[in-house]
C-alpha cells in the first residue's frame, strides 16, 4: 500500500511556530512536556505508526471485522498491535497522572493522533473513543465510578464506548428512546437499542465501558430529559476484577465503504433483564455530559481529515516520482515520470498546500485548547477557549470535507490505477468519507458555526480572529518580494470576503433563517480557506526568518512559502467567491416544490 513517513518536519514547525509549543511547555502542569520529552514522544509515536500500525492498514481494510455470535473479532495483528500500544503507554498519553496517564498537552496528543490516524485509522478510532470517554469521566463521575474505571481504561485494559445514535435518533437527540429504571440498590436497567457504536465490540481489550443516553421515566420530554450512564460489558466486582456478562450485546455490525477494520455495531441492551448502568453526573444533565465527548470527537474527525490527507498526498508524491509517461510538454523525445506535467505537479501541490493549512489550523486549535486550560491569566484563557468554541465546528468540517477532496485528487494522480483497490489510493478516500458524516455532519457544523458560534454572540469572536489576521498584513508588506506581496493580497481580499459574509449572516439571521442557512456550508468552507490561508501566510513569515538566520533545512523552508504562495493563488483566491454565494446563493433553492425534486 505504500510506505508512511511521519511528517516530523512539518509537525515540528507547526507546534513551535504557531501553536506556541515553548510557551505551553512552560506552564504549570506541563513541567513534563520539555523540549527533549515531547520531540522523543513524536520520534516514536512516528515510529509506532510507521513500524506498527501502517502495515495492517491494507490487510485491515481487506479482512475487516467479524461478527460471529455476538461477538466481534478483530482482522489479524490489531489484537498484538492493541497490546504493544498500551504496553508502551500511548494509550493514555494525554490523561491526568493520577489515574496513571502521562498528562501531555492536547498539542501533543493532536500530533500523536495525526500519525497513528495517518498510519491506520481504523485501529486509531478504538483509543480515539476512550480518549474521550476518560474524560467526560474525569469530568462527570462520581468518585466511585473514577475509582473503579478510570485507571483500568487509561491503561488501556477497558476500552470506552459513545452511545448516542437509535435508528429513529440521528442528529435529532431529543428523539431518544432509550430507558433506564431506577432499582432499589441504587443502580438502573438500561432498555433499548443503540446503532452505529464505534468499537461497541472487539477482542483486543478485556471489558468495554458503555457510556449510554437514556432516559429516566419520569424525564421531561426532549433533550432536557436525557441522562448518562455507565454500562460495562462485564460488571466489575468490588475487588476489581471481572464477574458476569451485563445484558449490553452487540447483535450485529454494519458493512460500510471503509474502515472496515473498525466494528461499527448495532447494541442491544436489555434483551433479557436490562443491562445494569450506573448515572454519571445528576440526571437529566445527561446529553451535556455527553457532549465532553462529542467535542473531543470533532478535534479527532478534524484531524483525520488532515491524518488521511497526509497519506494520500504520500501514495500520490511517490507514484508520481516512480510512474514514467508521455513525453515532457516543453519538449523532448523521451518520456517522463508523470510528476515532470504541469497538472500533476499543480494536483500534488494543491494536496500539500490544502494538507499544510490543515494542520495549521488543528494544531493552532489544540494549542489553543491548552493555553485556555493551564494558562495562569483568565483573560488569555477566555480568549483562547472562545477561538476554540469558535474553531471546532470549522476544524471538523473543512478539514474532513478538505480531506475527503485531496483523497480524491490523489486517486487523480494515480489515473486509472487510482481507482484499482489493488494500489491503495481508493481505501483512503473509501475511510475518509465518514469524517464528514459522523460526530455531527458538515451541515450540522456549518448550521452550529452560524448559529451558536456567530448570531449568538453578534459576531464578537469572528471579528476579534479577523482583526488579529488583519494585524499580519502590515507585517507582509515589509517583508516584500513577489511572494509575499501575493500572499498579502490574497490574504487581504480573504479577510475582506470573511467579514462581508460575516455581516450578510448577522443581518439576516434573525429575518430569513432558511435563505442564511443555504449558505451555512459555504459560510463554513469560507472560514477554513481564510483562517488556512493566515496560518500559511504566517508559517511563510517564520520560514523567512529561518532563512534569514541560517536556522533550519533551506529545502524544506522554501517549500513552506512556496506552498503559502500556492495556496494564496488557488484556494485563498476562491474566497470572494464563497462569500458571493453565502449571500447571494439562496436563490430559489427554498422556493422550489418538493414535486419539483
């Protein structure tokens, strides 16, 4: 399928210059994410990645995972795999010490999670969902329930689950049926039925942690009467270990287009006496524990856009190296590897230009989520956590949207070869697809960025990241020379498409909601390529500074403005353009009869 290099370089720069990895090492509670510690966790979570988990990414793909009388077995080596995984410690990478975790900043844990999802997204889902699990634990539980779990699921030994989904409850959470009765020894009965549960059963962990939206029965309608609880696949004695089967089953799993190696299940809880579950947090409160979860689960969809980007964009560099035909367009009697035609080498630049910007944004976002956390002044925590509110919708949408198009563009690059299963491009997009399904949909983001993330708040946190990117623009004209000059001004005609649409969607929000949210995507996908093209523009910047001080491969900083350049000419230039739609676009798209479709 293709060899994966971890992308070290790039990670590297990002996180120093513009995630403010120095300064996030330096905070209280960071004391262990040094210089030396954090660049050893990236050396071998690359390595882990590259050695481990990318060579059962083809052959995962191909067995995927079995149901077998209720019960999942997962593809050859993902169980040894799963075992050198937790066994080296990356399981709980991220999570607080006490518990037996490692306490590194969400920067850390993003780059991490960019590689492990890069080598084999099907296994990184598995650590991905009790990553968030632990913390909507941490955050929620009863000491209890953090005693008895929390320890066992961040050494990995238990694996977490999110129960959300019924078949008549998607998106619309309020439809929940699930019910869970009150018993006299202060537990519950879970009934009911829960579908589309990522790692709802496997073989590579000895119990899994069901955290389960249910309702009590004398819950308020809607999702006000929603609450949480915790229902293990094997209860756990009070000495710790494991006693008997809970009533919690996976009765089948689904065949998808991807992740094959991934059990996706349908759950049945209570098929004999009811599964019994324990409430996390206090009743009713349950879909806003569950949304801890949730977010954690969009900064992670968001960076499997950019993880399967990366290696799409791999597979297509190389095979455009190796793949020799047709004659160079210039001239000359002989033929060339493909990467020699203009539109092969505009397709690769446009796949590393579009990945760049999209690591650029989640690492600025999950630096932004640890500066918010541990920083010691309020002020900087407030601005930080309001970027991130501001951010996550846009990182889970346009990156997953922008990772499904450079999977696509890949299979491009390959020709007809491309859409053969046999050279791997195809499962790429195939496992890519679902980013911008689950976890909320691009629409559901795009509706909540507009929504909660602008009306609510008039705008005040758009405009506050669009006078910060207008505080770069000054700094590009000093620098001069063609490249730059052309980054700023795409740049500038960006920001000033940016903040039309902002002021379109702020105006008619509140007058005619159905026409602005036509234009909610395309409002959406607007903010990434701006937000994308200031990131690149100021990861030029640095890579000029390197230049200017000797610091650094020469080859690699060219690159990065060369890349900010072309992404300032292809995708930055599209702005206007999204901004013409966001308030022009509603058109009759409403008016048209149901009949008429």
């Amino acid at each position: 399928m293709g060899h994966y290099t971890a992308p070290l370089d790039d990670i590297r720069f990002v996180m120093k210059h513009l995630a403010q990895m120095d300064e996030i090492g330096r905070l209280a509670g960071n004391e262990g994410a040094d210089a030396v510690t954090v660049a050893v966790i990236l050396d071998e979570a690359g390595k882990f990645a590259a050695e481990v988990l990318a060579p059962l990414n083809k052959s995962g793909d191909r067995e995927g995972a079995v149901w077998r009388n209720g019960e999942v077995s997962m593809p050859r080596g993902f169980k040894e795999a799963y075992a050198a995984f937790v066994a080296n410690g990356w399981n709980g990478i991220g999570c607080d010490e006490n518990y037996g975790g490692h306490g590194m900043p969400k920067l850390v844990t993003t780059a991490a999670r960019e590689m492990w999802n890069s080598a084999n997204m099907a296994f990184a889902l598995c650590p991905a969902l009790n990553a968030g699990a632990i913390e909507a634990l941490e955050l929620s539980a009863t000491d209890t329930l953090k005693h008895i779990y929390l320890e066992k699921m961040v050494s990995g030994k238990w694996t977490g689950t999110m129960n959300l989904t019924e078949p008549q409850a998607g998106s619309d959470l309020a439809a929940v049926r699930a019910r869970a009765t009150p018993q006299a020894d202060g537990t519950f009965r879970i009934v009911g039925q829960k579908i589309f549960i990522t790692y709802g059963d496997h073989d590579m962990a000895e119990n899994i942690v069901h955290l389960v939206l249910a309702r009590l029965p004398d819950a308020p309608a809607g999702v006000k009467g929603i609450s949480l609880f915790l229902a293990p696949k094997f209860l756990v004695n009070p000495d710790g270990s494991l006693g008997e089967r809970n009533d919690a089953r996976c009765v089948s799993i689904e065949h998808k287009l991807g992740i094959h190696a991934s059990p996706t299940c349908v759950m049945s809880f209570g098929d004999s006496e009811g599964a019994i579950g324990y409430l996390v947090g206090e009743q009713n409160r349950g879909l806003e524990y569950m949304f801890i979860m949730m977010n954690d689960a969009r900064l992670v969809s968001g960076v499997q856009g950019l993880a399967v980007a990366e290696r799409a964009y791999q597979k297509a560099a190389a095979f455009a190296k190796e793949r020799v035909q047709g004659r160079d367009i210039a001239g000359g009697s002989r033929s060339v590897p493909i990467i020699a035609h203009p539109d092969v080498r505009r397709m690769l630049m446009l796949m590393k230009s579009l990945t760049e910007a999209m690591r650029a944004l989640a690492y600025t976002v999950a630096g932004a989520y640890d500066l918010a956390d541990t920083h010691p002044d309020k002020a900087v925590q407030a601005h930080n956590r309001a970027f991130v509110d501001l951010m996550t919708p846009v990182l889970k949408g346009w990156c997953t949207e922008t990772g499904i198009e450079v999977a696509t563009i890949g299979i491009q690059v390959h020709g007809g070869m491309g859409y053969i299963e046999e050279t791997g491009a195809a499962q790429y997009l195939r496992d890519v697809r679902i980013t911008a399904i689950y976890e909320g949909t691009t629409g559901i983001q795009a509706n909540d960025l507009i929504g909660r993330k602008i009306a609510r708040e008039d705008g005040k946190t758009i405009r506050s990241v669009m006078r910060e990117m207008r505080l770069l623009l000054p700094t590009l004209t000093i620098r001069g020379g063609e490249d730059f000059e052309a980054i700023c001004c795409a740049l500038r005609a960006g920001i000033d498409a940016l903040d039309s649409a902002v002021a379109h969607v702020l105006e008619m929000y509140s007058v005619d909601i159905r026409a602005t949210a036509v234009g909610a995507v395309p409002f959406l996908k607007l903010t990434g390529i701006v937000t994308g093209g200031w990131l690149l523009a100021r990861s030029a910047l640095a890579a000029a500074e390197c230049i200017d001080r000797d610091e650094g491969d020469r080859s690699f900083l060219e690159a990065k403005i060369g890349c900010a350049r072309f992404f300032s000419d292809h995708v930055l230039a599209q702005a206007p353009g999204f901004a013409h739609t966001v308030a022009k676009g509603a058109g009759r798209v409403m008016e048209l009869a149901e009949s008429q479709f």
